[in-house]
C-alpha cells in the first residue's frame, strides 16, 4: 500500500473536515472577540450594559470586516458619570488594535453603506446554503442529471465506476457514479464486503465489465470516452476470459456516469 493510498480521506469528508476546522476557528474568534470588548470597557472606565455580535449588519465596521475581516459588536456603555452610551467596536480576527465608534457619530453614508453590505452577504450566505442543500440533496438520493445535455457532458467527464471480485466466494461488488477513482474503489470494495475481495477494474467517463471462467480465471474490459458502449466493454472482458481459461460468462456490466447496473445470473 502507498502513502497516498494509506493517507486517502474519502471524498465525503473532505467538507465535514473543513466545515469543523471553519467553525472551531469561528468560535475561537468569537470568544476572543468578546474578552477583548470587555477588556476595552474596563480600560476605559465603561460599565458594558448589552453586547449584541453582528454577523451581516456591522453598522460603519461594515466595509472594514467585509475586506479585512473581524467582528464587530454593537455595545451600550455606561461611564463613570452615570451617561449611556451606544458603540460599534470592531475587533480583527488575529491582531490589530480595537477599534469603537460611536453611535451617535456615525454618518448617514457610512449606516447606507453599512445596510446594503448587509443586505448582500445576507443574499450571499442563503445562495450558499441553498447551493449546499442542493448538492446533499444530490448526493444523497443519488439523481443523476438528464442524460444527453451539456451538463451532463459535464458530469460525464467526471465520473467514475470500479468492480471489486472475491475469486473464493465469486462475490462482487462495485461503485458508480462517482467523482474519483478512489472513491469509486471504496464503494466497490464495501459493496464486495469479502476479506480477498480485490479491484479488478475501473473507468472513468464509460463501461467497465467483468466476465468470469473455469479454473477462476477472470477477464475485464472498459469503454471510455465519447463513443464509450455496454456492448465494447462487455466483449473486451469476454475475450480477455476466454483467452485466460477458454470458456467466459459476463457477471456484471457498470456505467459510471447514469445508474445502469446488468447483472448476469
């Protein structure tokens, strides 16, 4: 086995990974953020009455956060003569000084400027969740796009099938539909679920088939590209078994690219 085979993370935790490293980096910030507020107010003399984080509407610290990032909270304060007072402060995520304005100072453009960036990351962050969900949803029902289309010419070129076989059990396993070869393996070899199960073959973007003999012999076949057939895979692996052992019969015919399985019993 080589490193990179030991070291392989299957392709669906590839973004549990960076969603988790994405919110333990968030909340660390948030906390530092926060004790960094509190200590500004004791530096100052302030008694912290409400603090409020702002996510999308960051007030005049807007453009700031959107370009350099931070967070950015809006305060109410009480000093040391018994006056309220309402502030944005402005922390950077990793160093730089903090920075407060105060409510009553900022100017109209500045609270415009600070809205309208507001209202795009809002639109932004939901056009990002709804592309997610789309893709789980994908995923996880396993709808392949309409075959015959651009986008699916797309899709095409990136799909991925394997076979995975057990020569002591005739068992057989294997996995379409796939981004990565690797993936693809993964899936076969689970499917397979024998300690000898081997991949015995893959493709990307065609057919790959598998055909099995006397005496254990086995022969396998692809078709690939754009005039990638069924038929051309199927007697590629019929011929390569009766070249083996002299007698062939097809077990399994895989597509990567749309949801056809033969089977031959």
């Amino acid at each position: 086995m080589t490193i990179i085979a030991a070291t392989h993370i299957p392709y669906p935790w590839h973004a549990a990974i960076m969603l988790a490293v994405s919110l333990l980096f968030v909340v660390w910030s948030y906390r530092r953020a926060r004790t960094r507020v509190r200590q500004w107010a004791v530096d100052n003399g302030y008694e912290l009455l409400d603090t409020k984080f702002r996510l999308l509407f960051q007030g005049p610290f807007a453009p700031r956060a959107a370009h350099y990032g931070g967070s950015v909270f809006n305060v109410r304060v009480r000093d040391r003569e018994g006056r309220e007072r309402a502030a944005w402060v402005y922390c950077p995520w990793l160093w730089g000084p903090v920075t407060v304005q105060w409510e009553d100072e900022v100017s109209p453009a500045r609270r415009t400027a600070g809205r309208l960036i507001g209202i795009l990351g809002a639109i932004a962050l939901l056009c990002g969740i709804c592309g997610w969900l789309a893709l789980v949803s994908q995923r996880f029902t396993g709808e392949p796009e309409p075959h015959g289309t651009p986008a699916d010419a797309e899709f095409r070129r990136e799909s991925y099938a394997a076979i995975a076989y057990s020569p002591k059990t005739s068992r057989f396993g294997y996995g379409d539909n796939c981004l990565s070869r690797e993936q693809a393996e993964d899936v076969a070899r689970k499917h397979c679920n024998e300690a000898d199960c081997r991949i015995v073959v893959w493709v990307r973007n065609g057919f790959c088939a598998l055909a099995i003999g006397d005496g254990g012999a086995d022969g396998v076949g692809v078709s690939d590209g754009d005039r990638a057939s069924d038929a051309d895979a199927k007697e590629k692996a019929l011929a390569e078994c009766k070249k083996r052992s002299g007698t062939g019969r097809l077990l399994i015919c895989v597509c990567s690219f749309e949801r056809r399985i033969e089977r031959f019993d």
